[in-house]
C-alpha cells in the first residue's frame, strides 16, 4: 500500500481542532446494532470521493463507508469474496476471471453488473490515485457476460487479488462517471451513503446507512462521521472529551494518556524505522558499495535504545523489513545485527575504511532532532560522519531524485512479497532509485510472481535472508501503530493498512 505518501509531512510516529459531536452520539451496545452514531477521527481529509483517484491507508473508511469492493479481506489479509462470488485464473496466470453478484444496485438505482466493475477497473488503472499502480499490469478488463468479469494481464501479479481488497477494487456507479459533483458526492452501493447536507468538505464527513443495502450484517450503525483532525493535540483533545469512538493515534506520546482515560488500544506493526541504504552498488557513494560497510552500519546501531528514545518504547527491534505475516518472516532475523561498534569497527577495517568516511543524508524539522542526533553519534562511534541538510517539502522528490545515498525513513510493510519487490527491491522499485540490480533479486521475484504457492513461499524467506546478509537496509525496529476505541466501541486491527477496515469496527458487545 501507498502508506509513504504521508511520509510528506514526516510526521509519522506509526508504518502520521474541530468541532466534534457530542459523546452522547457515540455507538451503541449489540443488542442495537445498525442503530446510532459512529464517530471516528482520521488523519487526513478525503483526497477525492471518485473511484479512480481515491487514496487508501489512513483514508481507507471514506471509500469503504460508499463503495463496495470486488472482494474483502478478514483481518490477517486472507482475500475472501464479497461482489465476487468466485474467482479462477488460467494456467498462465494472466487471466483471472470473477463470478459477480446479480443482487446489488447502486444507490442510483443503477444495477451493478460486470460491465459496472469492468469500467471501474480500468478507471482505477488510468487514474490519478497516488496508487494507481496497483493495477499496473492489468491489460484489459471487460465482462464475459453480466455476471462474468475478466481481467486480462501483460504478466502475472501475485498481489492483484489484495489490491482489488483495496481502493483498486472499489465500483462507483457508471451513471456517475460523468457527474459535475463526481469527487464530492460519491455514488456506490456500499453500506453508507454520504449525507451532504451536514459534510463539510476538508473537516467532517456525514454518511446515513443505505436502505436498500444488500448486505445489512456490515451496517453496524445507522450513521457515521469521519472527522479529520490536523493536530495530536486537537484529537487527543477529542477523544478526553468523548467526541470520537475511535481514531487513529498520530503521536504516539499520548498514548499513554488516551489509555488512562480508559481507551482500549488496538495496535500492530505496520511499518518499519531505520535507514535505507540506497546506494548499493557505490555509484555515489563508494563505501556504501561494500556489503562489509553495509554491515557495519547495522553493527553500529543500539536499536533497544533508539526503540526506547526514537520509538518511546513502543515497538519490537528488528533488522529485517519483512512483517511478520509474511511466509519469509524469520524471527532470527530480527536480531541478526546485534548491537556491536566494536564488530563494526573490525569490518570497516576489512573494508578498507578504518579512517571512516562522510555521509550525507536528509533530516527533518518535523521529526525533532533526538533521531538525527542519535543516528549520526552511533554512526560517529565507528568513524562515520553524517552531514544532515532539511529539504522540507521536497523530503521525499530529493530521496527518489536521488539526492542522498542513504536516509532515515519509516517504509510500509506491504502484506505481500511481490508488493515489497516493487516497492522497494527490484531495480523498478520506487524506492529504489539508484536502481541498483542484483541478478539474485530478480531471480527470486521472478520465482514469486510466477511460481506456485509452495515455490513462491521458499523462495520469500530465501530473498529476506538474502536482503538482512546483504544490509541493503539498516532496520531499527517495527514501530506500534495504535488505533484506540472507546468503551463502547471495538475495532480489529488489519494486517498491511494503518486503518481497521470499516465492518470490522462495531458496537462492543
């Protein structure tokens, strides 16, 4: 997922004041479910309600709250039907044909039919959401017959069926395509449909249930508000106040405040901190084209400290970007580099670098200076010099430019490997942007694009293990995203997105 679009504000301590309503509209118990009022904080403002240009991640319930997906995902990410009944690919896997429901309408009245979820896929694929990619390997899709829909790829991808879990999945009503209101007043047939009459745009979003839903077990409220609030302080102030019944934490430093005021977290690890050391193949920077530098690098770090300085202790040290859902997840890995300046010394010495070298790397105001700090003491402590410089909004356009050889980020953990190859290891990778080419890479995202289960599987944990030996990152640790509900309220985290999935956040029972 394209959860590093926020990384343009680097305020992200998770994988990132407005009038609230009052606690008295809260959720209300089981036994009323599909009554009451549901008030969750988001982190960020609708980008745009059209299909095609919708964003995911923190901005994940305004799209699940109108449309409905081609198929679900559970929590641990297992794609499950939902339009589509059923689902099959040819033996080229380049061909993946979906049964689709012939009960759903859209709130228009327009019948939903494959010819609805051809366009929209298609619409996704030549849009202008910020990942749009997702569907980049599709070729054509188009509807067999009114109930069959076929999507057509230029190679196979491992990771569609997630994707279309996602916003690349969502159908809108063609009879809105053309609509003059199309990115404000959306048109599905998902649970909810927006209640434009008490939205304001960029600040608070109103939805009223869907009477003509087709599956009322996911309507667990009779309405819903998306409240956007720019500050920590502004919903922290919130939640003491009773305005939300959930929210997604920004600064994990009030944490601990939010669960005094008797607030259940519900958290995970969605993403990983530390550094990324882009230049492999010592184009710019020589030394860093040594795998011994590499190593050293990650010898060089106190990770338990900076988890408990940089992390405030909320996290699990790590030294592989693989999550741990992943079939390549080892746990070893996650102490392969075990703090030791002095084993980094001895390689830096093998390396040929016993004097040292300098670094430049970007920093950020919003982020403080206690990171930079420490990142650039550890790095000193084996004769490695670090010169930061601010690109302020231009953080991430120098990162992929590339202007620096190396940068403290926190990176997704994307739920599939193939999604983390072109993310981040494949000489096509976004953030790969020297795009150094490791034939071994290659050969092993070739092996999980194409191959079997069982194959794909061997050959993930062959390529994390391959990818910590090699030190192409310097990982710290996952960080705990927080997501926090009230005491009437529950919410289930999902696996690879900073938000719980609309229908898994209900009234508690």
């Amino acid at each position: 997922m394209f959860r590093w679009k926020t990384l343009t504000a680097i305020a992200v301590v998770a994988g990132l004041a407005l009038t609230g309503c009052s606690s008295n509209s809260g959720s209300t118990d089981s036994s009323n479910s599909g009554s009451g009022t549901l008030t969750l904080g988001v982190l960020a403002p609708a980008t745009s309600f059209a299909a095609q240009s919708m964003s995911w991640a923190n901005e994940s319930p305004y799209g699940q709250a109108v449309y409905d997906g081609l198929v679900h995902a559970d929590p641990d990410g297992t794609v499950v039907p939902w339009l589509a009944t059923k689902w099959s690919y040819d033996s080229s896997k380049t061909k993946l044909t979906m049964d689709l429901r012939t009960d759903v309408k859209f709130s228009d009245g327009t019948k939903f039919d494959a010819s609805a979820a051809a366009q929209n896929v298609l619409r996704f694929r030549d849009g202008d959401s910020a990942n749009k990619s997702l569907l980049a390997l599709v070729k054509d899709a188009k509807a067999v017959d009114s109930s069959t829909l076929e999507i057509d790829l230029t190679a196979p991808d491992p990771a569609l069926l997630t994707s279309l879990t996602q916003n690349a999945g969502q159908i809108e009503s063609p009879a809105a395509f053309t609509s003059s209101t199309l990115k404000t007043v959306p048109v599905g047939s998902g649970p909810y449909t927006m209640d434009v009459k008490n939205t304001v745009v960029g600040s608070s979003y109103a939805f009223t249930k869907n009477p003509d839903y087709w599956a009322p077990q996911d309507q667990h409220y009779a309405k819903l508000v998306l409240k956007y609030f720019a500050t920590p302080t502004a919903l922290l102030n919130a939640i003491r106040g009773g305005q939300v019944n959930g929210a997604n934490v920004s600064d994990i430093t009030t944490v601990d405040q939010i669960k005094a005021a008797g607030w259940t977290l519900n958290d995970q690890e969605y993403n990983w901190a530390g550094l990324i050391l882009f230049d492999r193949g010592g184009t710019v920077d020589k030394p860093l084209g040594n795998v011994k530098v590499r190593q050293a690098i990650n010898y060089a770090f106190d990770t338990k400290a900076l988890l408990k300085t940089v992390g405030y202790g909320y996290g699990t040290t790590t030294t592989q970007i693989f999550p741990t859902s992943s079939p390549g997840y080892d746990k070893s890995l996650d102490s392969a580099y075990a703090y030791n300046p002095t084993k980094a010394k001895e390689l830096m010495k093998e390396a040929g670098y016993a004097d040292g070298f300098t670094l430049s790397q970007p920093s950020s105001a919003l982020l403080g200076t206690a990171t930079y700090t420490l990142l650039a003491q550890q790095l000193k402590a084996i004769g490695i010099t670090v010169k930061f410089t601010d690109p302020g909004n231009n953080f991430i356009a120098d990162v992929l430019a590339p202007k620096y050889t190396s940068s403290y980020f926190q990176l997704q953990q994307d739920p599939t490997a193939w999604q983390i190859l072109n993310f981040e290891l494949l000489p096509t990778a976004t953030f790969n942007p020297y795009k150094y080419n490791d034939p071994k890479v290659v050969a092993w995202g070739k092996t999980i694009q194409s191959g079997s289960e069982s194959e794909a599987a061997a050959a993930t944990k062959e390529l994390n293990a391959y990818i910590v030996q090699q030190a192409w990152f310097a990982p710290w640790f996952r960080p705990k995203g927080e997501y926090v509900t009230d005491a009437k309220t529950s919410a289930i985290v999902q696996v690879g997105n900073a938000y719980p999935y609309l229908y898994n956040i209900k009234p508690k029972s």
